[in-house]
C-alpha cells in the first residue's frame, strides 16, 4: 500500500498535478488549495463543493493536519499559549501563541504565532534548551505551515484542544503575524521553510503579507544572501547576542565558523540588495553580554547600518547557569543604543511562567 500523500506538504502545481493524475478539472486545485488555507478545513469530508467521490479518494489517499497536540499551557495572563505536539514519526516541536492587545486607538491587537523549523537544533546556543538537546531532523514544509493554520484555527474556532484551554471568546480573532523563531535554525533548512512561507503568502490561500512574517537566524552568511534573492521580501532577524567574537564564540558556538565580521558582512550585502531594515536580536544576561561597555561595543558595531536592535530579557533554562538581566541594567544597556542613534525595542518577556523558551517545554516534559 503507499503512503498517503501529506497535503500540505505541497506547493499548488504539486497539488495541481496530484489533482489532475485523478483525472479532475484544473479548477479543483483551487478548490482544495482554499478548503485547506481558506477555510482551514482539517478533513476532507466537510469540503462540501467538492463531488463525495473526490471527497472519499483524498480521505482515503492524502493526510492533512500531521499535528497531534500532547500538552498545552497558557500564561497565568491568559496572553501566551505554547503547544507541544508531536509528528508522524514521533518527534516533538513546540509552537507559542502571543496576544498583544493594544489600547491605543491607532494600534491594532496584534496575534504572533512562533513556529518552530526544525526539531531540535544543531546550533547548541548555550542558553537555549532546544540547543542543548541537539537536532533530530528538518520538519517538512507541511508541518512548518501546520503550526500557523492550527493556531488560526484555534484562535477562529472556539474549540477545546486536548489540556482543556479555551480561547477567549472573540470571533473576529485572527492570526497576523508569524515568525521563524522557534525550535531550529530555519537557514538550515531552507528550501522547505520557504516553502511554507510561500504557502502561508498565498493570495489565493492564507494570504499573509510578507511584512507579517519575520524569519530569526543564528547568522548563517550563505543563506542571508540567498534570502536577499527571494521574490518575497519578509523581514529578517539576526540573534547577535554579543558584539564580539570573543564573547559570541562562548555564546553561540556556530560563531567559530561564521564570525561576526561574515555575518555583518552577508548582513551588509542583505541591506543593499533588499533595502529591508535588519533586526539584531539581543537577549540580556545578567553579567554577560549586559555592561554598558559592551553596549558601546554594540553601538560602534552597528553604526551607520539599517538596522534596529531588539533587546529581550533572556528566559531562563532550568539549570542553566544564565539568569536574564535586572531591569535597571537592561535598561542603561538600551539608554546607551539610544543615545548613539541605534533604533530599539525591548521586548516583553512573554510567558515566562509556561516555559516559553524555546524548548522549555518539550526538555521539562522529557521529550527530547
Ligand atoms: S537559540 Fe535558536 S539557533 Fe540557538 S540553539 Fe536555540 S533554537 Fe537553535
């Protein structure tokens, strides 16, 4: 017997093709292509506009949603919600959910989904649990684009997912941005996520503007510049961590091989072919990366670049000796960018009651 085909994890001439070998006219394909990011639909039998047989022959012969959800958490702020769901294989990611609701009048309430590009990661960050467990394998493109329809889905639907958590009545809610910053270094596994990017962009689908969606990289030279070749200009973000290879090496340990001069250098490259404003992420720990010098060192760094810093006090790994900085020191850190002209925001630490660090559920639940 083969396999069922996953759905998702095609492009839509894949799905045009799979289509047409059924022998169905070319408009099914859209059909399809909208049931699934239209209409999130999860099983075939509820495409009502598509003939029963069609119907029966993909319930019998395709898959469509490869996440099984085996725990979930909400933030005692009810604003961050993190599944851990487990693949086919067996494998496990995590995926964050982040309501930001604004009181301003201009501002819109903004629902950020973190999804994940890798299980497990080979990059080994020395503060971040995913790291410390190693890389299992690439996700398809399938599951990097389940992660975005399940929570749109959760958030349009008022349904009940496995731990009990309800979403807060409010049916207009609506997912609005995405970003590539969960488990995995999704320059690693490049050809699949940006496929999912693409899927997710579609017009004619889910249709996610290219301004909503951000990919964070560890600071892979090679593939920043391949990113500045993409048709779909979506915001890029480097986990920069410190401003010297000295103190970055003991950090990030992929700085060995790509030092921070290449990966300014690629960034530089990245600026002048795509015009984009660049993020540098920056996670404050306590004693580490937190003087003022070192934001100095920051600032000169930067100087003159498109760019903007985003400071996030780290959340802290069980065991790990890194502890986030004090808020005064965060504080002084992003007074001296500022007063050097280096745009920043500093970012709510979002909850940090449910291990909202990367790969603090999957390593407390023995997952790995
Ligand atoms: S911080 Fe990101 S790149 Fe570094 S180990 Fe964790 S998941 Fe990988």
């Amino acid at each position: 017997m083969t396999h069922p085909t996953p759905l998702l994890d095609l492009t839509h001439a894949e799905l045009a093709n799979l289509l047409a070998g059924w022998g169905q006219p070319r408009f099914r394909a859209d059909q399809v292509w909208d049931w699934l990011y239209g209409k999130l639909a999860t099983d075939p039998a509820g495409m009502t506009n598509l003939p029963a047989a069609l119907r029966d022959r993909l319930a019998a012969e395709t898959t469509i949603d490869p996440l099984a959800p085996i725990h979930a958490q909400r933030s005692a702020d009810g604003q961050t919600i993190k599944w851990l769901f487990r693949l086919p294989d067996g494998q496990t990611i995590e995926t964050v959910l982040m309501h930001y609701d604004d009181t301003r009048a201009s501002a819109r309430a903004r629902r950020t989904v973190c999804i994940s590009s890798q299980a497990g990661c080979a990059m080994g960050c020395v503060f971040c649990a995913t790291g410390q467990a190693g890389l299992a394998r690439n996700l398809t493109a399938g599951e990097i684009v389940a992660q975005v329809l399940y929570a749109a889905r959760w958030l349009r639907d008022p349904f009940q997912d496995l731990t009990g958590l309800q979403r807060p009545v409010r049916s207009d809610d609506r997912l609005t941005n995405v970003v590539v910053m969960g488990m995995g270094e999704p320059l690693a596994n490049y050809e699949r996520v940006w496929q999912a990017l693409r899927t997710i962009n579609n017009e004619a689908g889910f249709n996610l503007g290219t301004r909503h969606i951000t990919l964070s990289t560890v600071g892979l030279p090679q593939g920043i510049r391949r990113m500045a070749g993409e048709p779909l200009r979506i915001n890029l973000a480097v986990s920069l961590h410190a401003p010297n290879d000295a103190l970055r090496e003991k950090l990030v340990p992929v700085n060995s091989r790509y030092p921070i001069a290449e990966v300014m250098a690629a960034v530089g490259d990245y600026i002048a072919r795509t015009n984009r404003r660049v993020t540098f992420e920056y996670a404050l720990m306590a004693g580490i990366d937190d003087t003022p010098a070192l934001a100095h060192e920051l600032a000169a760094l930067l100087a003159g670049l498109l760019c903007h810093v985003n400071l996030i006090p780290l959340n802290p790994v069980a065991e790990s000796p890194y502890r986030p900085s004090t808020s005064e020191n965060a504080a002084a850190f992003q007074a001296i960018l500022e007063g050097r002209g280096i745009p920043t925001t500093m970012r709510t630490r979002r909850g940090i009651d449910i291990d909202a660090g990367c790969g603090q559920l999957r390593r407390r639940l023995g997952q790995t």
